[in-house]
C-alpha cells in the first residue's frame, strides 16, 4: 500500500465478482485490466513573500450571534510577517467596506516604513470584485489576485487564521451580542500582532517581524534559552524518585 502511494499510479489489484457461471451465480476471480488510479499529487509550498509588505491577503468571514444577529470580521495581513494590518467588524459588507480597509491597511504600512505597492491576493466574492476596489486598482495603489483564478493557489494563510481565531478564541467566549464581537476580535488581533510567537517566524511575534527587530542573533539565543530548558526540564526529572510498584 505504502509503494503504492507512492507511484504516480497504480492499476487494480485481482478481486472476487459476481459471475454467472451456468448452473447459478457464483463467486470468481476478476482482474479489473487498463483501468488507473491517480493518486494526488504532494502539496505544493504555498505563497511566500521576501519581505513584509509584497503581498497582503485579505478575507472575510462570518459569524452568528447569540442575540440571533450576524457579524462580519473583514482583516488585511501580511503574507511576510503574519501581521494584521487592518480589520474591522461590521454588521454588513461590500466594495465601500473594502476599501476603506485597504486605505487603513495602506495608511498602517506607511506608519511603519513600508513604502511599497502591495499584491493583494482575495477570494472572488462580491466584496473583493466592484467598482470601489477597482478604482484602488487602478489608481495603481494596489495590485490584486483572485486566488483559483489568476493562480492555482487559494488564500488559505488568512482562512487558517480566521479559523484559529474562531476556535482557539472567540468560541470560548460569550458572543452576546455585537459589542461582545468587536471586543473580543480586538483583543485576539491586537495579541496575535503582539504578543503570540509564530514557529513559522523561528519564534518571533508578527510585530517583531515586520518593525525588523527579530534578528538572527536573537533566534540563536531563543535557541540556547529552548535547549537549557530541554536539560533543566530532563534533570529535574531525573532527580524526581518514585517510589517502587509493590503490586
């Protein structure tokens, strides 16, 4: 099975069938011949920026309330550094929406010394193809990329993001009402941004990354400080002695 899977096919294998065999039906054996079975293929390395601000990924998602209404968490980050540029919560969406937050994402990226022309790569919902982004598009502020459209590859960096925000936070928490939603989507983005390392950035937070201050010397001594915990964490339990099983 194992060498199988890794062939780029393999054809079918001698099975028992059905087969009429005079007196009745009865059991035989059958070879299933020239038929092929394709395997997938091995998952591709996804999109990578060389440095913060190249490319920005931007989505969407929604979320239902307790109080029975809907809301909706729009946010902008960079591909480079994991950093949210911009979100906003809102009780609808739309082209207006959109680019108001790419104009904040813009603004914030200029705040913080990159000057660039960003590749925003979006899904082709309604909110991401209008005439409001188009004119961003135009004005040659941005540049922008429908996933499985223009390429193969889907904007699942920001999709995996929204997920671990939904299920490692806002899920644990009491989503009363609209307020409760805006509160809770701040404070997740604003620690993420912050204060939560990646082991995609070798430790660092999304901040230290994109400002420039996680240098290689510091990821060397994060590596010191990991293996002396390692060796403190295996002598302290070295030193521990159970007491011998009687039974």
């Amino acid at each position: 099975m194992l060498g199988s899977r890794q062939s780029a096919f393999t054809t079918s294998q001698t099975r028992l069938v059905p087969r009429w065999l005079g007196t009745g039906y009865g059991w035989s054996t059958c070879r299933q011949s020239d038929r092929i079975r394709i395997y997938h293929p091995k998952p591709k390395v996804g999109i990578r920026a060389s440095a913060p601000g190249q490319i920005w990924h931007l989505d969407l998602t929604v979320l239902r309330l307790q109080d029975g209404s809907r809301g909706f968490v729009q946010c902008i980050i960079d591909n480079y550094s994991r950093y949210f540029l911009a979100w906003k919560v809102s009780k609808d969406y739309g082209g207006i929406r959109t680019k108001e937050l790419v104009q904040t994402a813009l603004a914030k990226a200029k705040s913080l010394g990159l000057e660039v022309k960003p590749n925003v790569l979006v899904d082709s919902g309604s909110e991401n193809i209008n005439p409001d982004v188009n004119d961003l598009v135009d004005s040659e502020l941005i540049s922008r990329t429908i996933a499985q459209i223009d390429i193969e590859q889907s904007n699942s960096m920001i999709e995996t993001l929204f997920h671990r925000m939904k299920h490692r936070y806002l899920f644990t928490i009491l989503l009363s009402n609209f307020e409760s939603l805006v509160k809770g989507t701040d404070f997740y983005l604003n620690e993420s941004n912050s204060c939560i390392p990646h082991s995609a950035l070798k430790g660092a937070t999304p901040e230290k990354i994109i400002t420039g201050i996680w240098t290689e010397e510091k990821i060397t001594q994060l590596k010191k400080k990991i293996a002396a915990a390692g060796q403190l964490r295996m002598d302290a339990n070295k030193a521990v002695r159970s007491n011998p099983c009687l039974a």
